[in-house]
C-alpha cells in the first residue's frame, strides 16, 4: 500500500452523494426527451422526402380501384437513391466527426457523468481532489478526449444502422405500393404509418444511448482515479425504481459491483436498453467493503419505501 492509499485509509472519508430525484438517478431524463423530439422531427422530414417521390412517378387509376405507375428500372433506382441520400443527409448530419446526434445529446451526457463522477470522489477522497483540480481540466484533458472519441465512434455506428434500417423499410413500403397498385394516397399513408415505427425506433436509441454515455463516463472516470491515484472504489447499482423498471434491475438496487461485473451485465439480456439505472463510485477497504456503509443504508431504506408503493417489480 502506498503512502498515499495509507492517508486515504486514516481519513474518515464522506459519503457518496446520491442522486436528488430517485426517479430520474441519471438526471438526463430532459436531454433524452429533447433528442426524442428532434428524432420525431427528422422522421417527420424523411416521410415527406419520400411522399415527394411518390409524387414524381406519374399514375392513373385503372381496373378495381387499382393504379398504374409509370416508370421504368432507371427512374426507380434514381429516385430510391434520392431516398437513401436524403435519409442519410438528416439522419447523419453532420457525419462521423460532427454528428449531431452526439454532439447535442451523447457528448453533453457524457460530459455530465463526468461531472457527476467528479464531485462523487472529490468528496470522498482527498487525493483524487487534490490530483484533480476542476471538471474543465479533465474536459481537456487526453484521456477525456480518447473516451470521448470512442464514445463518438460508437455513436455514429449505431446512427449509420438506424439510417440503413429506414432506408430498407422506407424503399419497401414505396416499392410495395407501386407493385401492388395501391392508391398513391395509400402509399402516402402507408409511408406515414411507418414514420412512426421509425421514430418509436429512433426513441429506443436515445432512451439508451443517452443514459450508457452518462453511465460510461462514471465509470470511465472511476476508472481513471483508480489507475491514477490508487483508489480503491465499487458502483454502487441506483434503480430508478419507477413502475416501469424491469425487476432485475430493482434488484440490484443498493448493491455494490466491481467495473468488470457492471459492464458484463449491460452487455448481457438488453440490461442497456431502455435503462435509467446509474452507479455511483464508493470507496471501499481492501476486502471490499463500503468506508462509508450509512449510504447502503440510505439506498436500502430507499427502496423499502418505494417497495410499499406496490409497483409490479416489487412483486418479486
């Protein structure tokens, strides 16, 4: 043990700082909503692209309330790669450095976990508060900006799936209609049907991808001080406990896991979708107990409280 790891063990340190509001732990719950209305609104712009293609390919109606569509291998191919350019244009705007996704929503969560994480150890350790001076120095710092950028990587791989995913079912739905005949008012309401599939999709994507940056960058942080100044910390796992929370997740509530447990378990049975669970860092001994057990405590009586509200997950 290093002198400094023996100053740590002598002082009585603070506790953890829970989150404010038990229901939204991650505290990003506005950011999520905020990139759900954006995704509406850029879905929104894509069903009118197509339904403007619709409208570029000449019909009459003819037998049994059927329609013909004019057009030929070579208009058909031109107007569906209009469709995937225009997908790609909105959906990827701003490419794989300055997506915009990541840069309103992704970057702002992760930096915010940072800061979260920050504060979290400064008050329990007085190396690490004293290693580290302020949020802005981590920000700029080179390893902040290699996480982040593994974080940006990820980010436009999971945008450019989301665009090939409407692109195949926006082409679908127009090239269906055409075939079959259908009404170009059908096809238009068919396309509009699927906007909302796209966009329920697209949700899915900021529910999750959101909260795992905010999540990521405590951990990543934790991390860092542990190989940095030689902290010994745990997560400790905070439900949102709400009536949506999936029971294996309660469960899990004002338990402590080591870093290799928690990021195996978000990898396994789609722990990540949709999760508004967080962890927070707790320094613990050298056999892996709590310094400060009052904030279990606290976490349990938590949720023996909400427990009584009767909620579905508390049924188990």
């Amino acid at each position: 043990m290093t002198r400094l790891e023996k100053q740590e063990m002598k002082k009585k340190p603070k506790p953890p700082i829970l989150p404010s509001n038990i229901k939204d732990p991650t505290g990003v719950d506005k950011l999520e909503r905020g990139a759900m209305r954006e995704f509406a609104k850029r879905m929104k712009q894509i069903t009118k692209g197509y339904i403007g293609i619709l409208n570029r390919i000449p019909s009459e109606p003819v037998v049994n309330e059927r329609y013909t569509f004019r057009l030929d291998q070579g208009l058909l191919s031109m107007l569906l790669q209009n469709g995937e350019a225009l997908v790609d244009e909105i959906l990827l705007e701003g490419g794989e450095f300055n997506l915009w996704f990541f840069g309103r929503y992704v970057s702002v969560a992760y930096q915010r976990g940072t800061a979260q994480e920050y504060y979290n150890l400064s008050q329990q350790s007085s190396a690490y508060a004293a290693g580290q001076q302020d949020v802005p120095s981590i920000l700029l710092s080179e390893p902040y900006q290699l996480r982040l950028m593994l974080v940006r990587a990820r980010e436009f791989e999971e945008m450019k799936g989301l665009s090939a995913q409407v692109k195949s079912d926006m082409a679908r739905i127009l090239t269906d209609g055409i075939a079959r005949g259908l009404n170009p008012r059908d096809v238009a309401k068919n396309l509009n049907e699927q906007t909302g599939i796209e966009t329920r999709r697209a949700n899915r994507i900021a529910r999750t991808e959101i909260t795992t940056a905010l999540r990521r960058a405590r951990w990543d942080e934790a991390q860092d001080a542990q190989d940095r100044y030689g902290i010994k910390t745990k997560l400790l796992h905070i439900s949102a406990l709400s009536p949506t929370t999936r029971t294996t997740h309660a469960a899990r509530h004002a338990h402590l896991y080591t870093q290799d447990e928690v990021r195996e378990w978000y990898t396994k049975n789609g722990n990540a979708i949709n999760c508004k669970c967080s962890q927070l860092s707790v320094l613990v001994d050298e056999k892996g107990n709590p310094l400060t057990p009052s904030v279990i405590d606290k976490a349990k009586q938590t949720f023996s409280d909400m427990k009584e509200r009767g909620y579905k997950w508390a049924e188990g």
